[in-house]
C-alpha cells in the first residue's frame, strides 16, 4: 500500500479503538458525558490550537504519566500543555474525580498578572470553589508580603468570580515541599498554576513545580501557560 491508503487504515483502526475504549470507560463511570472523538494524521499541539480558536471556553485534561505512545517521557507532556496554551488539566494515573471545591493556587503576590487570566471565567462558573491562594516565605517579618497580599487579593476577587478566594503566607524553606506539605494536610481537590511568558518571577513558578507536585502529592494540576 501508498503512504496514503496506509495512513489512512491507521486512522481508522484508531478510531474503532478508541470507540470501543470509549464506550466501557463511560459506562463504567456511570455520568453523563458526551464524547465526541476525532483521530487524524498530524501534530497534536497544531490541532488543539484550532480547537481552542473556536472554542476558548475549553481545556485539554491528560494523564500526568506518558503513556509510550502520545508521550514518551513527563518532559515531553510538560512541553505539550506549555506550547499548547491551554487550559490543562494533569491527572494522576488512577485518581477518581471529585468536583473541584478547594483549588490551591502557589503564586507570588509581587505579581499583578491576575488580570491576564480573566477569560478563564468559564471554569470558575463550571465549579464555584473556593481559591486558596498561599506563597512560602522564610523570614520573620511578613508584613511587606501580607500587604502585597492584600493588594493582590482586591484584584483577585474580581478576576476569579464566582470563585472564593483567600490568601495564605506559609513558612518555609523549600517552596514544593511546603506546599505539598500544607496541599496533603487542609486536602485540597487541585492545584491551580498560572505562568506568563513575560513573568519576571517566572523562576519561581517553572513548569517543572507542575510535576514536583505531582509526584509528592497525586493530586491533579491545573495549568495554563500564556504566551
């Protein structure tokens, strides 16, 4: 067979798989969920991009494990929802969803890059939780960094509606072990993690912190890179 007549058989032994995977994975959830699938040659990342054009109210949720097929490595899933600019959810293989109620949110309150993010209103209408926004600081004397966070919490009332949202400056000297360690005691059902391609604290908030986090808590991560 051409190259063609070969490509195209491969898209459609995929499909077929896929329907049939997807037809006992429904079931088995027992929700309501209508699932459309769509198997074509070609980059991943350029095809979530036309989808996001036309819809922007949408976001990618894929497993935080590669799966030797899409992904080979976690670097490679990492790229994928940093070059994508969506919306991504990362979940841990196995994890059973729960609605998001308590989203954790690592951020640095120097930043005023909130208002970047306001077009995300879409998912904070789908859950209406409760935004628990927390920094690490390892000194005594917080009160620079507790007005910064009062600055930041006055735009972030208005950027994060209908979410809630509080703030919260915790001790310590590593920033991923303290999270992770406040994340697993108060039992939150995400963490949130925005990124800004111009952040000057970017440093801070590397993709890597997604993966960081996965690995030392198995709790799922919201992240949204912006070009």
């Amino acid at each position: 067979m051409g190259y063609d007549e070969t490509a195209n058989k491969e898209v459609t032994t995929i499909d077929s798989e896929l329907e049939n995977y997807l037809s006992r994975e429904t079931s088995r959830l027992n929700y309501p969920l209508k699932v459309e699938t769509v198997v074509k040659n070609g980059s991943l990342t350029d095809e979530i991009e036309l989808i996001i054009k036309e819809v922007p109210s949408c976001s990618v949720v894929t497993s935080s494990e590669p799966d030797k097929t899409i992904f080979e490595t976690k670097e490679e899933i990492y790229d994928f929802v940093k070059d994508s600019g969506a919306l991504c959810v990362l979940v841990p293989p196995g994890y059973e969803f729960r609605e998001y109620n308590k989203i954790l949110h690592p951020v640095d309150f120097s930043s005023n890059e909130l208002g970047k993010y306001s077009d995300l209103k879409f998912f904070f209408d789908a859950f209406d939780p409760m935004v628990n926004a927390v920094t690490v600081a390892a000194g005594e004397d917080n009160l620079e960094l507790e007005l910064k966070s009062n600055s930041w919490m006055n735009i972030a009332k208005d950027t994060l509606l209908p979410a809630k949202v509080k703030a919260n400056i915790l001790k310590g000297d590593d920033n991923v072990e303290t999270i992770a360690g406040y994340l697993m005691r108060n039992e939150h059902d995400l963490v949130m993690l925005f990124q800004h391609k111009k952040n000057l604290f970017r440093k801070n908030f590397k993709t890597a912190m997604v993966g960081e986090i996965i690995e030392k808590t198995n709790t799922p991560v919201l992240y949204f890179y912006r070009k």
